[in-house]
C-alpha cells in the first residue's frame, strides 16, 4: 500500500486494502475479512482461495481475504445533503477525542487527494455520523469516478465513528470485517453524503452500518462491518 494510506500511524488503512482485494472480484456484494495489519510501502502477494476467493498475505501469514457475499440490508434511513450541512454546523466532531487529523479517511489535514477528507459531524436524533463530501478530483488519477480501494475507505471511518459515539466503544476498536455492496459509481467532483450507524453491540463487538448516497439520496455503496473492541494489554 502507498507510505500515505494510513488510519493510525504505520499501519494500512483498512479500507482501501478491502477495496484493493475486493476489485479481484466481479460480484456487487463482497465480503473482506482483516487478519493482521497491512503493512505500508511494500508489495503483497496476491492468491486465490479454495472458496474461489483472494487473499492477501506473506510467508508469516494472511492479511486480508475476500469471497463473495449476499447483498447488505439497505440503511434505516438516508441523510439529505441540508441533513448534513445542518449536521456539519450544529454538531461538528472536529475536537472529538475520536479525531485523527491525518487519518486517510476522515483526517482534515490531508491535502487534496492524499486523503478523502470526510468531515463527519453528529446527527443525534438519528444516531448516525454524516458528512457532505464532495471526493476530490484529484484521487481519479485521471478517471472520472473513484476506483473500489477510494470507495471502500470511504466507507471504513463512518462505522468507526458510529460505534465509538454511540456504541461506547473505546478509541481501541479496528474492524473486522467488512461486507459491501456497490450499486453505483461515486462520481469526483459531484456532491454526496457518507454517513454511519449502530446496528447492534455484544460485549467487544460492534456491529455499524455505513453508506454512501448522492446529493440526490440514491444510494451508491452500503457496508456492513464488524468493529472490535482490542482486549486489554496483559
């Protein structure tokens, strides 16, 4: 993965690598699994699965795997773009304890097109974290819509956000996995709303939801993930 494409420091971001594997597969709906954190700045190999599947790994093990899925339950509801504007002015996360400033994901120090920069703010009544963003032409390297890996990462910190703010889970919580269906192409340089939600909580696990919808409110990729709380240190 680029030296760049990191949530916490020195480690892959998750969802960029799911969406790296994911492009293996020509399936809509595809499941990745995360087994150890992907290493930055150094090629990994590639194979195919018994399952008709990919994984990622090297001679100490797998990183991530990928197999097709069934299709992610549509979201309890879909934000408008005023929803998150209105979200965005009454309850910004930017001093959050939660906020990495340099996440590649949601981080507001990234410059243009070295990170998404997706701005989540609160929407408490719905308990979801939602952002307005409009993807940065200069992450298509060229393309007019973002490539699976931009997607997929795109998809990663709103879970994050929604189990951390209201699942209570502490800043120690990685994903899982993740289950995502794509239904359309995200279009650079076009307005659309990210946003995030709890599904359901069982001691260190945290399921969430996140998508991502068009100014218009048509739904353009869903994920489901699992986020888990790591065991304290012994």
């Amino acid at each position: 993965m680029p030296p760049h494409v990191y949530g916490f420091p020195g480690v892959g971001f998750g969802g960029y690598a799911a969406g790296i594997l994911s492009r293996n597969l020509s399936a809509a709906s595809v499941k990745v699994s995360f087994r150890r954190p992907m290493p930055l700045g150094s090629p990994v190999p590639l194979r195919s699965t018994e399952d008709k599947g990919y994984e990622l790994a090297d001679a100490e093990g797998v990183f991530l795997t990928a197999q097709e899925c069934d299709e992610v339950a549509l979201p309890p509801s879909v934000p408008s773009w005023d929803d998150a504007v209105a979200a965005a002015k009454r309850h910004p996360l930017t001093d959050s304890p939660f906020t990495t400033r340099d996440c590649y994901g949601c981080g507001g120090d990234r410059a243009p097109g070295q990170g998404l920069r997706q701005n989540f703010s609160q929407l408490p009544e719905r308990r979801m974290v939602v952002a307005p963003w409009t993807p940065d032409p200069e992450l298509g390297q060229g393309g007019a819509t973002l490539a699976a890996e931009q997607v997929w990462g795109a998809l990663d910190c709103p879970g994050g956000w929604a189990c951390r703010l209201f699942s209570d889970a502490p800043h120690e919580t990685v994903t899982a996995y993740m289950a995502t269906t794509v239904t359309k192409p995200v279009v650079l340089g076009e307005d659309h709303v990210t946003f995030g939600w709890v599904i359901s909580k069982s001691g260190r696990k945290h399921m969430v939801g996140s998508a991502i919808a068009t100014r218009d409110g048509e739904l353009c990729a869903r994920t489901e993930a699992l986020w888990l709380t790591l065991p304290p240190q012994v």
